[in-house]
C-alpha cells in the first residue's frame, strides 16, 4: 500500500481518496486488534507556574477597595429596603383614598430638601473654612515681649479619649 501525504490543504487525485478510502475501511474490518489504542484524553501532571505580571484593570466597572465595595452594597440593601418601605406606605394611602395630593408631594419633597440644605451648609461650611486667614499682623510701639502657645486638641475613640499637644 502506498504513503498518502495527508498535509492539510493538499487535494487528493481521485485514485488517491479512493485508495485512502480503502484503506481506512479495511483497518474497521481488520479482525486483530490496532497496534496501540489512541488517546482519547492528556493530563498535564507538570506543576502549576504561578504568573509574576501584576493585575490589569478589566473593562467595566472599576476595581474598588474592599470597603468601598462593602459600602456599595450597604446603600443597594438600603435602597432595596425603602423601596419596600415607600411602595407600601403608598399603597395603604392609595387605598385610603382620602389623602390630599398636594400633601403626599410636600411629604415626599421633605426629607429630599433637607438632603439637599445640609449639603449646601456643609460646604459653606467648608469654604468658610478655607478662606480663614492665618496671617496675624501686629504693630507696636515701645519694648515688647510677646508669648505665643499653641494647643492642638485631638478627641478620638468612642470614649472620647482627647489629648492636648503645647507648642511655643
């Protein structure tokens, strides 16, 4: 029997698919076993070589902290919570049926103005803070002495542990 090159790509003449044809019926109905059975599975028993490459941000949603992601669910079950909360309240004034609408908006604008008016005195708050002048100008006449002490005070803890740091 004849060697076929079986090169991928490579079209067969008509006697050489026939004879390959043939020959691949005959090895079915050859009644002695094959020389050695085919693998039919490859395990890689070499060990696991752990990759040096520092990790690279994925598209999507950007990698957080562990408390930032612990947070983030907090406010979803939060958010799931008054939902409940709110659907159920309407409900039971919906079936009422003797609620006055204009009410219920004053309600439900309530808590979202006073959201909105204590961010807006925390950052006024905040840039009053920055425009404070730290610069002290003083003029005098004559001899003069003059002490200045400064006390930082730092309150911590749930006990309210404080302490007072003197510099002159």
């Amino acid at each position: 029997m004849e060697h076929i090159d079986r090169t991928p790509g490579i079209q067969l003449s008509e006697s050489e698919a026939a004879a390959e044809a043939r020959r691949i019926i005959e090895g079915l109905y050859r009644s002695e076993p094959a020389p050695e059975p085919i693998p039919t599975s490859y395990r890689d028993t070499s060990p696991n070589t752990p990759t040096a490459a520092a990790p690279v941000a994925q598209e999507g949603r950007p990698p957080m902290s562990q408390r930032a992601t612990d947070l983030s669910g907090l406010m979803l079950a939060g958010s799931v919570a008054s939902l409940s909360v709110g659907g159920a309240t309407s409900l039971v004034l919906y079936t009422l049926g003797q609620v006055d609408p204009v009410t219920l908006a004053v309600g439900a604008a309530g808590p979202v103005a006073l959201v909105l008016a204590v961010g807006s005195l925390i950052r006024s708050v905040g840039r009053a803070k920055q425009d404070m002048h730290t610069e002290h100008h003083h003029h005098y006449q004559g001899g003069v002495v003059q002490n200045t002490t400064h006390v930082d005070q730092t309150t911590k803890g749930v006990f309210a542990n404080t302490r007072n740091q003197v510099r002159r």
